[in-house]
C-alpha cells in the first residue's frame, strides 16, 4: 500500500520498548486534548476525489504518481513548538503506530485549517487516530528511524502530563 509509511510510536508512549504500544496499552495513558497543545475535531470535513500528486527525483529521474484520494481539514491545530499532525490507520480494530497513512508539519502555535490528503481515499467511517508529534530535532522533517535492535523514534508524540494529544475519529 503506497500511501503507508512504516513508524513505531513504543519511544514516543512510554519510552524505548520493543513493540508498537498506544494509549489504551499504557496504563495511566489517556487520549484528548491538552491546555496548550490541542487539536479541534469539531468542522472536520473531508474534500471528495483529490487529486494526489507526488514526484520523486533521483539521480536524474523523475516520477509521477497520481491518483483519487480524499482530503480531510482540521479547523485547528494547536502546538508548542514546531511538529507534526499525523493519522494513523486501525487495524484489526486498534490504532497501528507501525503505519502512518497521513501528515503535515504544523507552526508552533495554532495552525487553521490543516489538511492532510490520503490515497487511496479511504470509505466514510473508516477509523484513524489523529495526533501530534513534536519536531523533536527541529529539523522540519518527519523523523522515524527503525533500527534492528529496537526503535528511535525522534519526533516523539505530544503529552501534557500523561495525556498524549491524539483523538479517534471515523471518516466523514
């Protein structure tokens, strides 16, 4: 599935651990928004057919990929600090932190209208967990980096005490 991107959120929940672990795996971990870091799920809308375009270049070559994907917006993305806005799909009826479907690179403060666009685009009701990763080595780029005797997650996921900022949300 081209639209997936491998990452492992074990460092980002509950420090260096060997398997994926989210919220409801962690005891005293919950989900929700914080006092200074948050995201408004209220207005999420999704756009219908967006076009995905994407272009690689590498040593001279060029690719494009297109197709049919769908676009969902956030009204608003509250962060401290620079970092990301990240969508993970469920799978086998829980969120996957070994798969992002979706991103975007948020301001520190509070960003309007955040879209994220996914392909293929996904049913209506189809569950995600959408949350924010910090831009731990502010670099603006999405740092995952898998090695073989365990996992460095470097953009780590945002927590306000042990409330992670994330929220489940279906589709529109």
């Amino acid at each position: 599935m081209g639209w997936k991107l491998v990452i492992s959120l074990a460092g980002a929940l509950i420090g260096v651990c060997s398997a994926p672990v989210f919220a409801q795996d962690a005891p005293g971990v919950t989900l929700g928004d914080g006092e200074n870091n948050w995201i408004v799920m209220d207005g999420l809308t999704r756009s219908q057919d967006a076009t995905y375009t994407e272009q690689r270049i590498t040593s001279g070559n060029s690719t494009v990929r297109r197709g049919d994907g769908a676009t969902l917006t956030f009204s608003e993305v509250h962060i401290e600090g620079d970092g990301w806005l990240v969508l993970h799909p469920f799978i086998d009826g829980k969120p996957d932190g070994d798969w992002v479907a979706g991103y975007r690179f948020v301001k520190s403060g509070t960003n309007k209208d955040v879209s994220i666009t996914l392909n293929p685009a996904p049913k209506p009701g189809t569950m995600f967990l959408v949350m924010l990763h910090s831009d731990s080595n502010n670099d603006g780029v999405f740092d995952f980096v898998f090695l073989e005797d365990g996992i460095n997650v470097e953009d780590r996921a945002v927590f306000e005490g042990n409330r992670m900022i994330a929220h489940v949300f279906a589709v529109p």
